[in-house]
C-alpha cells in the first residue's frame, strides 16, 4: 500500500499499520458490508509510527470515521488518544479507532474478540477452568482483562523474562489474581486450557520457545485445549504443530479472533452485528 497517505484522500475507514500490505482486515470487513449490502471503503494504510500524528490529523480532516489498529502502532495509539474505553486503557493498547466529533476515541476489541472465539470454538466452563498463559508481551496485556471477568478457577503466566510477567501480574492485581511461575516451572496440576501469547513466531523465533512449551507440556491432560493468538492461513501455526505433536486434540490458530474483533468493530461502527462463520470459512478456503 501507499506509504504517502496523503494521496489516499478522502478516507472513510481503515486499517493503519506498518507493514500492512498483509492485512487481511480489508476484506474481512468489506465481506461483513456485503452482508448488509453496504458499499464500504476500507483500506489498509501504511502508517510509520513517527507518522501518526500527521495521519490522524488527515484522517479527521479528510472525513475519516473509523480505523483498525495493528502492529507496531497499538501502544502508540493508545498513548496518543486520550477519550479511552476501559478496555484500551487496561490493556494499555488500541486497535479500534473512532472519529466521534471530530476527536478520536479509542477501544481495543481484541479480547472480547478472543471471549467470543475461546466460547463459539469450545466449551467454556469459565469458573472450572485453570488457563495457562504463555508470554506477558502486548498480546497477554490485551487478552487479561476479559479473561480475568469470567473468573476462571487459575490463570497462570509463564514468560521467559520473569521480570516482564511479574509486572503484569501487578498491573492486573486488582482485576484478579494471577500466578506467576518461571519459565521451566514443571506443572503439578494439568490446564484446561493454553493460550500461546508469545511473538516469538512472528519474530522468527519459535525455536527459542522451546523452554515454555517444555514447561506447558508438564501442564497437559486428555481434555487440555490450546489456542494460539497467532494465525496462518493454510498451515498449522509453530504451536498448533507443537499442540498436536504433543496429543492435544483440539488446538486452534487465532483466525477466528482476528474475524472477532473485526465483527466487535464494525457493530460499533455501523450498528449491526456482522456473522463471521462464513467469513472465516471463507477465508480459510479461498483467501491466498
Ligand atoms: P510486545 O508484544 O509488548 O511488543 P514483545 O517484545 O514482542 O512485546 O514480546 C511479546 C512476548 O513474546 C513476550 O512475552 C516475550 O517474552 P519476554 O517478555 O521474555 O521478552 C515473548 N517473546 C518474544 N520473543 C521471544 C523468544 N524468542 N522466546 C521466548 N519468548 C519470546
């Protein structure tokens, strides 16, 4: 996409992000206006974060209404806008933006997006489920408080810097309690549940994984179910690999809630709450 967003004008909706040109949040959200026979223009804009101010301010003066927010630029967004929900401010992120008077106000859906998945993909005895977390970057910030609200029986965080997830555990502390444990920690008592949180992946990384999933392997029973907050289109992702080798029946990418948080957004948008099951089927069969 065009780097100079300025030729972009006049703008309606968007994605902003840097790099973007493998966004697929244009045509997720083009697929649920087709659904109410909307003529939608969304595009996805290459936005270098020392870039933000400039196009924010271009966004509201070209008629811009409401933009997604992805990779580097959530933390960024969010310090920058100061009319937040609560959802952003606790997650200390944005990936949801909406021009309301011409000021900005920013939400971040991605976990409700994430509740919404976790609940159409599997059973989901909230208050039973003990929930193991790997990572306390960005991705766990952003998934914390909504899974905090359920109230599940444990929730517990292994990262590789001990530092890094003591410090979200207190930046949680008053949503609910949090277990902390190092990164090799052998596990006593299996998880219900592992939710893969780490960006090692997208870094190139996986490999340097290896000791948290030693340690999520100590965690594993018959019923224990994984997610990955990560996606791939047409391949298992390196921790769905990892899930199935190690005989999890029932592991699954985060395709559904990139879909999620995209259909979160559009309700807020638009007033009407897109479906998303043939969207993301959709895109699983037919998107390259
Ligand atoms: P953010 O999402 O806030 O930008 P990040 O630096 O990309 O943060 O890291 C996100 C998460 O992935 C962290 O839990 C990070 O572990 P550390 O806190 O120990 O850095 C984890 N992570 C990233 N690369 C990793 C790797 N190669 N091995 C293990 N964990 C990794």
């Amino acid at each position: 996409m065009n780097a100079d967003f300025q030729n972009l004008t006049p703008f309606s909706y968007a994605v902003i992000g840097d790099p973007i040109s493998h966004s697929l949040s244009p045509h997720i959200h083009k697929s649920f206006a087709k659904q109410f026979e909307m003529d939608l223009d969304y595009r996805a804009i290459q936005v270098a974060p020392e870039k933000l101010d400039e196009f924010f301010e271009v966004f509201i003066q070209e008629g811009g209404k409401g933009c997604n927010v992805t990779l580097p630029l959530k933390e960024k967004v969010f310090e920058k806008i100061s009319r937040v929900t609560d959802q952003a401010r606790i997650a200390g992120a944005a990936n949801t933006v909406t021009v309301i008077a011409d000021e900005l106000s920013a939400d971040n859906t991605d976990g409700v997006g994430l509740m919404r998945d976790l609940e159409r993909q599997f059973e989901m005895d909230w208050r039973q489920m003990r929930i193991l977390i790997l990572g306390a970057g960005g991705a766990a910030r952003g998934i914390l408080y909504p899974l905090l609200q359920k109230s599940p029986k444990a929730v517990i965080l292994i990262n590789r810097s001990m530092e890094r997830a003591k410090h979200v555990q207190q930046a949680f502390a008053s949503y609910g309690s949090i277990e902390v444990q190092p990164a090799n920690y052998v596990f006593q008592q299996p998880v219900d549940l592992i939710i893969h949180a780490t960006s090692a992946a997208a870094r190139g990384e996986s490999a340097d994984c290896d000791t948290l999933f030693n340690s999520a392997q100590s965690a594993i029973r018959s019923t224990t179910r994984a997610y990955d907050l990560m996606y791939q289109l047409h391949d298992d992702t390196h921790f769905c690999k990892w899930a199935k080798a190690n005989h999890i029946k029932h592991s699954v990418d985060g395709l559904g809630m990139l879909v999620e948080q995209a259909a979160e957004s559009f309700t807020l948008w638009h007033g009407q709450r897109p479906e998303v099951n043939t969207v993301l089927e959709n895109l699983r069969k037919n998107h390259t």
